[in-house]
C-alpha cells in the first residue's frame, strides 16, 4: 500500500566508467539488490533491499561501487526524526515488535571516550615493553583472603580454580546458532592460539569443538539449551547466564529456520522447532537460587572450574553483584548496555540498560566497600571496541573484559545490524551453507588472532607508559584515568578524578 | 615447484579470479580500462553445478599431454611451468583436445593460451590466487 512505502535507506551509486559488469555484486549479495540486465549490457540495482553491508563494496575488482545514505527526506523536525517516523510506519503495517541486532547505536554518552590515561614523566619512569617484560597474562576467579601457611611454616598454594589468560581480553558469548560453525572455528582456535577463551553461548557445544574445551567458556542460560554432563565437563569454565546488555530482562529467541541440522543436534531440541529462553531462570529467583545452581554446575564438575555469572548492567548493578558475590561465583560479568545481539527488540536493546563504564565503576567499588572484592573477579564487556577501552576498564577495576563485535568486525562484520535476516553477506550470523563458506577460518582466525596480537602490544605500550609493569598493578587504580567533560556526578560514580585536577 | 591449488570447499563462485587472470593477461594498467565492454577470454574457468563451483586451470602435470601432442614444439616445460611459445603455435589445436583439464583454449589471436602462473607477466602471486576473496585458490608446493 502506498501508506507504507518507506524510501529506501541507501543508494547503490556505481560508477558506469569503472563497472566492467562482472556480475561479482550481483553473485555475492544474498539481499539480491544487483541484477545483470543483458539487453542493456549493465548491472542495475535495488537499492530498497540494500543493508549496507558492503559485501558488493568490498569484493568489486574495480572500485565501481559504494553505498552512500539517502538524502530524501523528512521534513525536518528535532523531535520526530526520519526514523522514528518511518518506525511508526513499520508498526502500524505489521502489528508488531521492532526487531534490531548489534549493540545500541543510540548517541548516548560513551564513557570510555571521556576518560583518558595517564603517562609517566621526569619523576617516574617509564617502561620500554621492547626492551624490559610487561607482564600481560591475569588469572580469573576467587582469590585467597588472607596468607595461610602450613604447620611446618609453608605457605599453602592451593586457591580455588582460576582462569589464566595470556592478556585480560576473551570473547563474549555468541551462540552456535546466532554466528556459523565457521565463525566458531574462528574464535575457538584463536583463542586457544592466544591463551584466552571464547564462550559457547547459549548454543550448546558443537563435537567437532570439544578439542578446544581447555579454552571454551560453556554457558548455561535460562534456555538450558545444550546443557548436559560432557557439555559441562568439556569447558574451563561454566558461565550461568542471568541476563544480556542488549536486552536486560528478556531472553533469547533463535527462531525455527535457524534450528537445522547440527544446530538442533547441538541445542538438543527438534529441528524447526524456536528456541526460546526464557526471561528468568525459572528456577532462580533470589540469590539463594543463584547459589544452588553454582553449587549445582560446581558438584557437576567436582569443583575444578570457576563459575562466572553473567549479569546485564541495570539500575542496581552494584547490589546484585554483591549479591552474585555471596553466591558462590568465582567472577562476575557485567555486560553494557551496549553490547551486541543477534537479535534484540529494538526499544529494548536502545533504552534498557545502563553503561557498563558507570556499572564497572560502582560494583567495583561496592565490592570494595564490603570487603569481598577478592571473592571475585570482576569481567566487563558491553562495546570494548579498542586496546584503550581495555586499558580504561582495567583500569575503572575490571579484571578483564569481554569483547564480541570487534572480533565479529575482524571476521568482516561491517555492523550493518540485520542479523536477524539471516541473511549474513559476510558468513557469520546466517545459516545457509552458501553463506557461511564465505568465511573461511583459515583466514578468519589469523585476523583474529592479529586483531588481538595487536591490542597486546599497544596495552603493553600504553602500560609502560604509565610505567606499570603488570595488569594486576594496574586493576582498579583509577588514578591513572582522567575524566574529560564529566560533571561532578559522573566523575564520582567513576571515581576519578577531572582533567587538570 | 609450486603450483595452484583449488579448494571448493571455500570456492563462492564469485569468478572474480577469471576477471583478475584476464586483466593480468590484458597487458593493462587500468583494470576498467582494460576489460570494460568487452568478453573476457581468462586462462583459468570456474566450473559450476549447483552449489558445489571450483576454478580449472592447468594442473603443470608431470609428464604433460599436451607438450607430448604439440606438434610445432611451441609448449615447453620450464622450471615445472607448462609455458607457450606463441610465435611457434600454428593454432593446430591438438593440445586444446587432449588436456583432460580443458585447461588449454584458444586465444582470440589464434594462438592457444593457457595458465603460466603469472609468470609471463611478472614473478610472483599469480592474480587468481592472490585476487580470491576465500582462499579458495593458493599457490601451494607440490609435485
């Protein structure tokens, strides 16, 4: 109906002096925007399926192609922008909720982007990580309160099982199911190529992974998709999924064309059947739940492996730590409001949820405060998108951090958001064996394991300069952050300390 | 001797190798300038059938059919690269008939034309391989 008609977002503009039709575009865009018309000896395009995922950008031979925005448009109005009108229009023909995917792309304050790190100068010195060790490796879980020693004097080594990692970075949950078994392969070799871990999600464990069990995360959610003994055993660690930064208080929904083959193989659940997580554990509703599940995955696996609980950041951030940290977990963690999704309610993923910077900040220093800092590490995820974002959450009191759409945009994710299609140009959050084969893992895990090779240094880099010689030296030490442009509030809340000051 | 290698397990049949291999051979600076308008003649083809697409070029076989077939000595072996001579070539053709590859064509000035390896053009990464978006062709030790 002509009420419904939305211009399209983008414009295909090809450059008919560099096209030399070889139909590359036309052959590697699953939205099928490009067509060869053999009449007129041209490619054409329509532009109305157009995701700007710059599939066809990228793989032209002759830089014919790009993908600018349109500039049709909207009356202007600072109230009722273009989108939220073109939104109503979508709701009012379709009935129902707006589905987005990746993180919140709302302009809301970026926290990490106001802090900045301090350097060594004249009185302190600085630290070459080409010519003297920076120690970059960190270990994860319960640490002793105090020094206990034997009766003949020795000090008693044994702490509860920790995770050791080669630098304070692992990759965040993304479900066999929501990314390809390609795109698992990815992050499963790379992080045992770096010594670090990856997180199956939700998704259950494929078999052909179990081999990189010693650097797998296994994650029980709400759904318990894919949860059985082996599954549990075959991880480092065992991760309760309580909530999700880009959609606090609900849960996932893998729709039932997703559910082919392996994928319900691995979520032990009958093909083209949804899955569904539930919003709640339905068997958790205080902390004491909570406990009885750690304690549960804890007996499972006979006490070897920490439990991390995973926790949106919301209003009260700081108390339900606390309480996670009574709970029996080993570490907690806390993801931003804006973390990715495969799929999320859009007003959900832009308006729930708070920043992880605030969230890190204040439960850290709850903790503190309570004296139990040390029964747990402390893992923030929600958009780390740099080596500096890393440096700065360390630094606000984070033991490590989690990351998930930069290593998808290494895979070459280029955070078009409509993963929910399926319909993944880049062959990582689809299905269709004809698209996943575009991701090679052959070449996605070197990326990754550059991308993160390279983040390693320049934290090695950073930390020297600031003449901090370890990761542990440099956890929670908020002097080494400066606030820009933060009023008295913020800067309390991040406990540190203004520029200048 | 290092020779390509293709892999249909990561092969998208994008053809973007038959581009890059026709441009490499075009002589040309300008890879719109020099295959704008006109029907490609590359010396690699992707073979298609439903879903399964790999690129066929010349395997430089041991003991090469179509150097033991040419009549006027215009194929060679050099350095393991099947090479042509095409100021030899007579456009007789045997050779085109009796790879089992189909990896020897005719080119449009008569003479056959075949995959060298880029090696006419200028040592080093052949287009095809180091064009392919998947490594699905890589240019591998062997034989």
């Amino acid at each position: 109906m002509p009420i419904d008609f939305l211009y399209p977002k983008f414009e295909v503009v090809r450059n008919p002096q560099r096209c030399i039709a070889c139909r590359v575009c036309e052959r590697q865009c699953a939205n099928e925007v490009h067509r060869f018309d053999p009449a007129l000896n041209l490619m054409e395009s329509d532009e109305s399926k157009c995701v700007d995922c710059h599939r066809c950008v990228s793989l032209c031979p002759t830089r014919a192609l790009k993908i600018v925005e349109t500039d049709h448009a909207f009356r202007k109005n600072a109230n009722w922008s273009g989108e939220i009108i073109s939104e109503i229009y979508l709701q009012a023909k379709s009935g129902g909720v707006l589905l987005s995917s990746m993180g919140n792309p709302a302009g809301h304050p970026i926290y990490w982007d106001k802090l900045l790190i301090n350097a060594s100068q004249v009185t302190n010195p600085s630290i070459d990580p080409l010519r003297e060790p920076i120690e970059t490796k960190t270990f994860l879980g319960k640490k002793t309160h105090d020094i206990k020693r034997d009766k003949n004097g020795h000090l008693v080594t044994e702490t509860s099982p920790q995770l050791e990692i080669s630098m304070p970075v692992m990759f965040s949950a993304m479900s066999y199911g929501s990314i390809s078994y390609n795109a698992h392969e990815c992050l499963a070799r790379a992080a045992a190529e770096l010594g670090i871990y990856y997180n199956t999600g939700e998704g259950g464990l494929h078999e052909d992974f179990y081999r990189y069990g010693a650097h797998t995360i296994v994650q029980v959610a709400s759904g318990r998709f894919g949860v059985h003994k082996d599954y549990l055993e075959a991880g480092a660690a065992i991760e309760i999924k309580m909530g999700q930064g880009a959609k606090p208080g609900i849960g996932g929904h893998l729709p039932g064309g997703k559910i082919v083959g392996d994928i319900a193989k691995t979520r032990m659940i009958p093909e083209g059947s949804d899955a569904i997580s539930p919003a709640p554990h339905h068997d958790i509703y205080s902390i004491e739940d909570l406990r009885q599940l750690v304690y549960s995955l804890k007996e499972a696996t006979g006490y070897r492996k920490p439990v991390i609980v995973k926790i949106a950041a919301v209003h009260n951030v700081a108390a339900i730590a606390s309480g996670i940290a009574r709970s029996g977990a080993d570490i907690i963690a806390i993801d931003g409001f804006r973390g990715g999704t495969g799929a999320a309610p859009t007003r959900i993923r832009d308006h729930v949820g708070i920043p992880i910077e605030l969230a890190l900040a204040s439960v850290d220093d709850r903790l503190r405060e309570e004296g139990i800092r040390q029964d747990v590490s402390l893992v923030a995820g929600g958009s780390v998108r740099s080596s500096a974002d890393i440096v700065k959450a360390i630094a606000l009191g984070a033991d490590a951090v989690y990351v998930a759409t930069a290593p998808l945009l290494a895979l070459g994710c280029h955070l078009c958001a409509t993963c929910f299609t399926g319909k993944c140009n880049w062959g990582i959050a689809t299905q269709e064996p004809e698209l996943v084969k575009r991701l090679n893992p052959e070449i996605g895990f070197l990326r990754l394991v550059n991308l993160l090779t390279a983040w390693k240094h320049e934290i090695s880099e950073m930390m020297g300069g600031m003449g901090i010689n370890s990761i542990e030296a440099l956890k929670g030490n908020r002097l080494m952050l400066r606030g820009v442009g933060l009023n008295e509030k913020e800067l309390q809340i991040l406990g540190v300390r203004h520029a200048g000051e | 001797m290092k020779r390509i290698t293709v892999n249909e397990k990561w092969c998208l049949g994008c053809h973007l190798c038959e581009y890059y291999c026709a441009f490499a051979n075009s002589g040309g600076e300008d890879m719109a300038k020099a295959l704008k308008g006109i029907t490609i003649q590359p010396r690699l083809r992707i073979e298609q059938a439903g879903c399964i697409s790999f690129a066929v070029a010349c395997r430089h076989c041991d003991t090469p059919l179509c150097v033991k077939s040419c009549i006027t000595g215009s194929l060679s072996v050099r350095d393991g690269v099947v090479c042509v001579d095409r100021e030899k070539c007579v456009g007789c053709y045997t050779c085109v008939m009796v790879c089992p590859y189909g990896a020897v064509m005719p080119s449009e000035s008569g003479a056959i034309q075949k995959c060298e390896l880029c090696t006419q053009r200028s040592p080093g990464i052949p287009a095809c391989v180091s064009g392919c978006p998947n490594g699905a062709i890589v240019l591998e030790n062997g034989g």
